[in-house]
C-alpha cells in the first residue's frame, strides 16, 4: 500500500501539557443527543467504547438523554448494543448529571445528584463526540467545546455545520468545482407560499426524486417519490424532521463510500479502499431499516469491483470534498458512479456510523487499518489538535 493508502504508523503517545505524571490521558466519550439518531450515536458508542485501549486511555463515557441531560453513563458496550430489533437509548436515571466547563482553559468535570454535594470527576483532555444528526454532529457541541478549549474529534465548527447542512453542502462543493447531482431546496416559506411552483420545480427536476430532510442523518425521513401524487406526503414526512427540504433528482449508478482520515503529520489526507453498498431484498433503497435493522438485505463490499481509473477518481475527489468543506479527523463522503463511470458527489459525513461493522472502519479495516487502531488514531488527531482559532 502507498502513503495515500496507509497511514504513518502511530508513535509513542505524549500526554498532553499538564498532565500529572502517572496519568492516562482521559477522553470523554459524548453520545445519545436530542436528534432523531440518538439510538444510531449510542449504537456508535457500544464500539468505541469496546475498542478504546484502557491501558492507553482513561474512559469517562457520557450520554446524553432525549431531553439533553447530560449523565455519567455505564462503561459496558453490551449496554448499548441493539437488542432484539430495538436501538437503545440513554435514560434520566442512567447515572449522576455531568457538568460542563464553558470557560476558556477550564476541562473539569462534575457530577451531580439530588441532595449531594457536587463532585469533581477531574479534567479531561480530549472529547469523542459521537453525536449524530442535529445538536451534535451539526457543530453545536462542536462550539460548545470550542468555548472552553477543549480538544475533540472530528471536524470544527462550519465544517460539521455546512457538511450537515445538504443544502449548503452542495453550494459549498458545486464553488469549488466538485461534481454534485441535480436538485432543488424547499424552504418552510416555499412550501407554506408556493406549493404550486415547488410542485412545477419538482415536475421540471424529473421522476423518480428523493426528498430529504436538510439536515439529517441516517436516511431518516427519506423518501423516494415515483410519482407527483406521493409529493406532497414525502415533503411533509421529510419536514417532521426538518423544516427545510432537499428535492434530488435522482442519479443512476452504483452507490460508492470512500472514507477519509487526517495525517498526523499534517500531510495529504489518506483515504480508503472504495465500497458499495447493494440493497439485495426488500427495500427501495438504502433506508434507516436497511442500515441498521435488517443487514441480511444488505451487502456491503470492499473494496468495490471498480475499473483502477474510477478507484483513483473516486479517492481523488473524497479528497477534494474533504478539503472544500474544510474538515478535520475524520468523515466519509458518499457517491454515485455512473454507468458511464461518471463519479458524482453525493454527500460528506463529518461523523458516520462508526460500529464495528458500520461501512467507514469497515472500509479501513479492508485498506490495513484495523477498528481498535483506528479509535486509537482519532484520538491522537484530536490530542494533537490545537485549541482556539486554527
């Protein structure tokens, strides 16, 4: 494998600036959140939690209820594993409320409990926020971080808001001269003033369409609409979750991942072996009940059966994408290939799914990168990140 394959081989870990002698620098593991993937983020977190070497890390796991309590939660992965078909979730009373720092320099963590003094859980020097979807992966928690200079994984502010954001996503990539499919937004404003011209704009944009919500994750509340009588009900369903909506005509080709890692030298991004993705049986296309409720319907293969040419192209532009929306760490961008092998943008990932079997440390594990190195590796990223403006 090259140096755009395989990553440099991890150095010793230095503890960062004032640690105590002895001590394992510590991550808080942030997962659950207000959005409608919170079951998918814990899922998440059952393999990162699983993976992480306690001989090298002090784990602090912390979840965050339906509501936004944040708790010290239970360490176990088993705990947050999927359990006959249902995703699991953090509960209020999983364990005392967590406190956190919003003063510059301050990374003290505290619990509290009814009727308790408050107690000091100790600093912490780096955060794994393994939120998905809105007030986590859209730069929310990213800010709150930012506010206490606390490091973290993943990428920043406007990196995890714009890359969240499919409308100003697509804006972002089609300016820097990336390849992006045919679409169209439907603002709240839109569709209370001017139903009528949305549904023309939709006619114009062509049959078959997916309707989306702006910024959610997971293909929930995704539909895909073969006719105009279906409009209407697929842009209500997609507004439950968002009130702007994203209208994209759809493109026909093989559905494509690339995942992307930051060096830790600061060098070019490294990139993965390509994957598809093929809906087998018994879905329309790749929904929430297909990725993460019925995988026997689903094959994910890597690398992809693709032509040395397309490999190379495909790479090239997770690259690019990675780049022009200006991430960090980590994402996964998705594409169409084309039965023309034209390769199409379709969306980038600040934080994918991240189970073991989850398509972005899949993909890795098949470039040379195994689960538990690539946790390791993020971590590093994040403890070697500098804090303020960058």
């Amino acid at each position: 494998m090259n140096a755009h394959t395989d990553p440099a081989p991890d150095s010793p870990l230095d503890a960062p600036a004032g640690t105590p002698p002895g001590r394992r620098p510590r991550v808080a593991v942030v997962f659950g959140g207000r959005s409608s993937e919170h079951g998918v983020s814990c899922v998440t977190a059952a393999g990162v939690l699983g993976a992480i070497d306690r001989d090298v890390w002090d784990v602090v796991p912390i979840g965050i209820t339906p509501t936004g309590r944040w708790v010290l939660a239970g360490e176990d992965p088993k705990r947050w594993q999927i359990e006959a078909g249902e995703l699991p979730q953090v509960e209020p009373d999983e364990g005392p409320g967590v406190v956190v720092p919003l003063e510059a320099g301050s990374t003290e963590l505290t619990t509290l409990e009814p009727g308790r003094v408050p107690e000091a859980l100790g600093a912490v020097d780096v955060v794994f926020p393994l939120l998905h979807g809105p007030f986590g992966e859209d730069g929310t928690i990213q800010g709150m971080l930012e506010l206490a200079d606390i490091r973290y994984v993943g990428s920043g502010v406007l990196a995890s808001a714009a890359s969240m954001d499919k409308h100003y996503m697509k804006v972002l990539l089609a300016g820097a001269g990336l390849p992006v499919g045919p679409y169209l937004v439907v603002s709240p404003r839109d569709w209370e003033r001017r139903a009528d011209e949305v549904r023309a704009d939709v006619e114009e944009l062509g049959y078959p369409v997916f309707v989306k919500p702006a910024r959610a994750g997971s293909s929930i509340g995704i539909s895909k609409v073969k006719s105009p009588e279906d409009l209407d009900a697929a842009i209500e369903e997609a507004r439950r979750h968002d009130p702007k909506v994203v209208v994209e005509a759809m493109v026909t080709g093989r559905e494509i991942e690339c995942a992307v890692l930051e060096s830790l030298d600061g060098g070019t991004p490294a990139t993965s072996l390509p994957g598809e993705i093929r809906v087998v049986a018994g879905h329309d296309f790749y929904d929430f009940e297909a990725k993460y409720l019925d995988e026997g319907n689903v094959r994910l293969e890597c690398p992809a059966d693709l032509p040395d040419e397309v490999v190379h192209r495909v790479r090239d532009l997770a690259v690019r994408t990675f780049e022009a929306m200006g991430c960090e760490g980590l994402a996964r961008v998705d594409f169409f290939v084309t039965p023309t092998n034209e390769v199409v943008v379709n969306e980038i990932n600040t934080m994918p799914g991240f189970t073991p079997f989850s398509m972005y440390p899949r993909m890795w594990e098949q470039t040379g990168l195994s689960y538990p190195q690539l946790v390791d590796r993020l971590l590093r990223l994040a403890l070697a990140r500098p804090t303020g403006l960058r």
